[in-house]
C-alpha cells in the first residue's frame, strides 16, 4: 500500500527551494520597502494612499519567502512518509489549511485576553510564555476532535498530514502579519530608505524562518498523539498525548520568551542566528524523528 517517493535528490531539492524562496522574497520584500517614502507613526491607518501598492509588494515579498520554505518542509515530509499512498490526504490538507487560517483568528483573541493579567505577565516578553500552551492548542483542536470522532483521521499518516497542512497555513498568515508590522513600525520621522529596507529584509528573513516551527512543532507532537492512539490502551495515550501537547508548548514558549523576546532585546541579530539554529534543532529532534516511527507504524499495519 505504500510507495517509495523518497528519493536521494529530495533534500537537496527541497532545500534548494527553500533558499531560493527566501532569497526572492527578501529581495522583493527589500525593494518593495525602497519605494516607500511617507513617515508616519508606524500605524496602518495613517499609511498615506501612494504607499498602498508597495506595501503589497513588502507582503508579496513576505508570503514568496514564508510560503516557500514551508512548502518546501511539506514537499519533503510528504516524501519522506510516502503521503501519496494515503487515502484522503487532499481532504487533509483543505480542512488543516481552512483550520489553520481560522486558528490565526482564535489564538489572536486568546492571546489578547492575556494582555490584562497584572504585571509583567501581562505585557513584554514574559507574557509570551502563553503564546505556546495557546497556540499549540488551538491548532491541535479541530485535528485531535477529527481523531476522536471521525473514523478515516484516525490513520497516523493521514492525522500527522493534517496537522502538517494546519500549522503551515498558520505560520503563512502569521509570518505575513509580523513582517508587515516589522515594517510599518519603522515608518516614523527620521527613518530613511535604508531604514525601511533593512526593517523589511531582517524582518523577511527572520519570520520566514521562525514560522517553521509552527508545523514543526505541531505535527510533532500529532505524531506523538497518533501513534499513541494507534498503538496504546486509551489511559496511556492519552497521557502520552497531554505529553506531546506540552512539549509542543513547552518549546514553543522558549523560542518566544527566550530567543524573540529577552535576546532579542539585548541584540537582534545574535537572537535571528540562534533562533535559526533551534528551528534546526526542533527539526532533528522533534518532527524528523516522527517519519520513521509512521513508516513502522504503516508497516506492521499491513
């Protein structure tokens, strides 16, 4: 039932794309800043009207690099689990998409709700430390109720592609968004073109990066959760599944409190570098680890 897709050249294509991506994207995003010429006070309201269409190529700029490297992570996973042999998974990845899109929605009120909780808690860096248990929660909602009451989502490989597709789809929309601001946040006097350019290129290349970790990091611990409503009696999975579901967090939390809060604070590149180091990191010990354990799975099944 499974099919080799994997080949040797896949990587090497898949990170070709993925550099190819980024770079394109923070060109356009770069040359799209270069065109702007208004200081404002870095909100979207005073953006005068002649701004309008190269802030859209800031945005096209972000989505090429944003969209690209997540592509290209799904381009591979699907071959490295063999994807095309499983049943329903275009089904998968609209409702993970549609999800995922919806999830930028619901986290974003959620994480507002956090903004009036006294102290620091409630505003700077420490109050990211609910971004993870949040986000991490809201996109494994929809997908884990699939996996309780929806027979076919019950398929590790299936129930892994989805959570592929709705943590791409999140960090698509969420990398656009920050990347904008980015920008706009650098619109204000004595602010020049180099200024802007700068704001727009960091910002790309860093988002572009960082909003990895959003499938990375989710459908890692779907992995964990699948295999072991797959493979174990209902008590163990489900303590096994809470597991999966903190560590996601746990790990998501560090990467915004730690490295894109208080380091970034004390210096922007050294925190764009590390962080690029830890998306590396959560995907050789996190979300890679997942292809061989749904490969065996698939083949004691059959």
């Amino acid at each position: 039932m499974t099919s080799r897709t994997h080949t040797p050249h896949t990587g090497a294509r898949a990170i070709l794309a993925a550099v190819a991506a980024l770079l394109v994207g923070a060109a356009v995003a770069g040359w799209g800043a270069s065109l702007l010429h208004a200081a404002t006070d870095g909100t979207v309201a005073k953006l005068p009207e002649d701004d309008r269409l190269p802030m859209i190529v800031v945005a096209l700029g972000a989505l090429v690099a944003c969209a690209g490297l997540i592509l290209a992570l799904g381009y591979y996973t699907g071959a490295r689990i063999a994807i095309r042999a499983v049943e329903h998974r275009h089904q998968a990845v609209l409702i993970g998409a549609l999800w995922g899109s919806a999830a930028v929605i619901v986290a974003g009120f959620a994480e507002r709700a956090t903004a009036h909780l006294p102290g620091a808690w409630g505003s700077g860096p420490l109050n990211n430390i609910f971004t993870g248990p949040i986000e991490e929660g809201v996109k494994l909602l929809l997908p884990v109720l699939l996996l309780l009451f929806v027979a076919r989502f019950r398929d590790p490989k299936l129930g892994f592609w989805l959570v592929v597709a709705t943590g791409s789809a999140f960090g698509i929309i969420e990398g656009l968004g920050y990347v904008l601001g980015d920008v706009l946040a650098f619109l204000k006097s004595g602010d020049g073109v180099g200024d802007h350019v700068i704001a727009a290129v960091v910002g790309t290349l860093n988002r572009a990066g960082i909003e990895l970790l959003h499938p990375l990091l989710t459908a890692g611990a779907a992995g964990i959760i699948w295999l072991a409503a797959a493979n174990r009696p209902r008590g163990q999975a489900v303590l096994i599944g809470i597991a999966g579901y903190l560590g996601a967090a746990a790990l998501h939390s560090f990467n915004d409190v730690v490295l894109g809060g208080y380091l970034r604070e004390a210096n922007v590149l050294l925190a764009i570098t590390v962080a690029y180091v830890f998306v590396v990191a959560v995907y050789a010990l996190w979300y890679r680890p997942q292809f061989a354990r749904l490969n065996a799975h698939d083949r004691r099944a059959r």
